[in-house]
C-alpha cells in the first residue's frame, strides 16, 4: 500500500476520522436509494474503509490504488485514471475523496465516465473547501492525509462535470462539526447536526455527496421522405388533352 493510502486509512482510525467515516456511509447509503442498476463500482482508499453498499444494484466492486493484504473477492487494484473495465458497462460508480487524492483528478473523471453506461450515476464524495475543515487545512498546512488531499470546491466540480456532460441531481453537505480530535467533544457538537436540517442546510459542511447522470444524446428524428408522386404526360387521340398517372 501507498504511503498516502496507509495514512489516510490510519487516520479514519482516529475519533475524528470514525465519525466521518460513519456519516459518509449514511450519506452514501441515502443516495443509493436513488438509483438502481447491476453493477456498481466504488473507487476507495482502502478495502477496509468502503462507503458504498449494495443498495438496489446487484454486483459490487471496489478498485483501490495499491495492493494490500488479505484484500477480500471483488477487489480490483487499479489507478482511477486507468480503470481495468469496458466503456459503457457499469451502471454507478462512487468516488470516495478519489478527485482529492488522485494524481491527475481531470482523468480518473473522465475514466468514470468511460466505463459508466449512458443514464448511468456517479456519486462524488468530497472534501469542502468552504468549511472549517478547509480554513483548518489552510492554517496549518499539515502534509498528511486528509488535509494534504485537495479539496476541490462544489463549483468548480460543476465544471468538471458540465464539460462532461454530466447532469447533476443531488447534492448535500454533511459533518458541521469542526475537525477536533477529542472524541467527547465531538459528540457534545453533535448537535450542530441537528441544527442543520436539509432544507436549510449551509454549504458549509465538511464534505459534500454530489449524484450525477451521465447524460446520453438523444437521436434527432430524420425527416420523413415523403412519396413524391410522378406525372408522367403522353398524347391522347386529339392530342388536345394530358392525363396524370400516378406511379
């Protein structure tokens, strides 16, 4: 495993990083709910850490970027920017904070997109810059995961995905609580959750879930080529008068 990978993973050990973890599921499992298809591949950090779940799709993968022990069945090891599965099969693929830590973020979307069948979904968990998570990121400048990753704002995720051809259909922000280690406190805050109900909720959480469909172009109808019809004149008797025949 990476250097980068086991950091991040040792630190969803960490109080902090449980309840995230915890929450990301929760999210994750909602957005599910939304969609259906028969395979459905999430793009992790580690096989120990997966947010994605089975939800109305039948098969599911997890791809990983670097070989680990005692990996389970259905583990594939790829790089997001080159994924080892045929355009147009797969019907969801979730990101877990891949556009954060991946080395060329433009390209493993774009590979999501690849191998996403037309009207299949894509569902984005990442970090918020526009949270206290991203003013803490800024401050201390720390080199480890998560705050080495690149918090990629919501707007300028709208880009990527409009370049794309990617329709958005949901998005939310999760985790108000601010990045404190100390787990007591952390369940004393839980009530800025509650105080965050959907309607109202701030763009100001730690993370966000976007779910995305990628978009298929729909065929213009051709013309219809009407039967034209072919007069055809030929002398009569007279010669005065020419009849139609229609062909």
């Amino acid at each position: 495993m990476s250097a980068e990978c086991e950091s991040f993973e040792h630190w969803f050990q960490s109080a902090l990083g449980r309840q995230l973890l915890a929450t990301e599921r929760r999210a994750v499992r909602q957005v599910l709910e939304r969609v259906f298809g028969a395979n459905q591949l999430e793009l992790g950090v580690s096989h120990r850490v997966p947010v994605g779940s089975l939800g109305h799709c039948g098969h599911r993968m997890l791809a990983i970027p670097a070989w680990a022990d005692h990996m389970p069945a259905g583990v594939v090891v790829a790089n997001p920017e080159e994924l080892p599965f045929p355009s147009d099969t797969l019907d969801v693929v979730i990101m877990h904070h891949t556009l954060d830590f991946a080395p060329y973020p433009h390209q493993a979307l774009r590979e999501a997109h690849r191998v996403l069948r037309g009207s299949g979904h894509l569902v984005i968990v990442g970090f918020n810059p526009l949270s206290s998570w991203g003013l803490w990121r800024l401050l201390h400048r720390h080199k480890k995961a998560p705050w080495n990753g690149r918090f990629i704002g919501s707007r300028r995720l709208d880009d990527w995905l409009t370049l794309l051809d990617f329709g958005m259909e949901m998005r939310s922000f999760q985790f108000f609580r601010p990045p404190l280690q100390s787990a007591r406190l952390l369940h004393r805050l839980y009530f800025l959750e509650r105080l965050m109900p959907k309607r109202f909720a701030l763009p100001t959480g730690a993370f966000y879930v976007v779910l995305a469909e990628k978009r298929v172009g729909s065929m213009i109808p051709l013309r219809p080529r009407w039967k034209r019809k072919n007069v055809v004149a030929f002398p009569v008797a007279n010669g005065a008068h020419r009849h139609r025949l229609d062909e």
